[in-house]
C-alpha cells in the first residue's frame, strides 16, 4: 500500500518535504556517478565522452534541490503545545495551515501557523524560528507586506495580521461558524497561496 504524499499547509508536509529534498538529491548524485563511471569504464578511463555531458547535467536537479533545502533547512517546526492551542481555538470555525515557507524574488518568509476564515486571516510566527531577533521582526513584516499583495492580486480584500505571540494569536481569532460555503471560499484561497510556497 503506497503511503499518500502530505498536501503543502499540513503537519506532516514540512518534515516529509525536508526528507524529501535530501533523498531526491542523493539519488541524483548516485546516479550521477554512476553514469560517470560508466562512461569512464566503456571509454577507456578518457573523461570526454558523452557519458560525462549526461552526468553533468544531473547536477541541474541537485541544484533545484539543495536550493530549496538550504531555504527550509533554517526553520524549526512550530511546538506541539503551540498547534494544540491553535487547533483548539479554530475548531468549528476555521482552517489552520501549518508550516510554510513563502518565497519572493528577493527572500523567503516563514510562517508556522496561519488561521483562514471568513474576512479573517491571522498569522503566527513563532519567536526563534529563524536566527535571531532582528531577522524574526524582518520576517514578520516582510511576510506581511508579500501576503497582503498576493491577496490584492488575487481581488480579495482580505489582509492578514501576524503575532509573535501563541496567546495573542488563539484570541484575535473571532467567533465566527464555519460552513460549507465558506469550506469552499477559504479552500480556494489554501489553493491560491499554495502557488508561492516551497
């Protein structure tokens, strides 16, 4: 029974994406070698032969890879005490999204929790999820300003706050019910966002 790959935004994603990473770039460097020594043995230990120019051009996908591990690889996942309040606080009421890394052309931004519900998105970024203080303040605001704009693209007038603060967090977020047409809005913004995070 093959196990399902995790979908971006749940718990699971941001470790199973981590191993992931390293195990897609493992492979590629057997193989890699593989081909190159191959290429070696049939062409009488002579390094210019086709077999090389194939071996060289799976350095594209370790690259992909080890880019993209080196932009997750400093963040640390959000506690389980910290998700138990937050899941606790939206039931009934919302969707919550764990862990995601958002990219611009000019940096990445973390988020560990985000709380979508209707005309409300709500943030939390965890202190000490990126080295040091100066860098999390950055972050925040950062992430603000590059979420904010996606939202406006996307014709929504929505603009999202972020804590710094679990507490601050679980009680900014209204009471307000949760219902299949608000599913379907708040799952259409999930698929939305998923477009800009690694």
């Amino acid at each position: 029974m093959k196990k399902e790959k995790p979908e971006k935004f749940s718990k699971e994603y941001f470790s199973y994406r981590k191993r992931n990473l390293l195990l897609n770039m493992l492979i590629n460097f057997a193989v890699a070698m593989g081909i190159f020594i191959l290429g070696l043995a049939l062409n009488k230990w002579q390094a210019r032969n086709i077999f090389t120019v194939i071996a060289i051009l799976f350095v594209l996908p370790i690259a992909r890879s080890f880019t993209v591990l080196i932009t997750i690889l400093p963040y640390k996942p959000v506690s389980k005490e910290d998700i138990g309040k937050a899941e606790e606080a939206i039931k009934g009421k919302g969707m919550l999204l764990y862990e995601s890394v958002f990219t611009s052309s000019e940096r990445a931004m973390h988020l560990s929790l985000i709380a979508l519900q209707k005309g409300h998105i709500t943030a939390y970024d965890a202190p000490g999820s990126e080295a040091g203080e100066k860098k999390h303040e950055t972050n925040m605001k950062e992430a603000k300003k590059y979420i904010d704009t996606h939202l406006k693209n996307q014709g929504l007038g929505e603009k999202i706050v972020i804590y710094d603060d679990i507490d601050k967090f679980v009680s900014s977020l209204p009471e307000r019910p949760y219902d299949e047409d608000t599913a379907a809005e708040l799952d259409a913004l999930k698929k939305s966002m998923e477009y800009f995070v690694v």
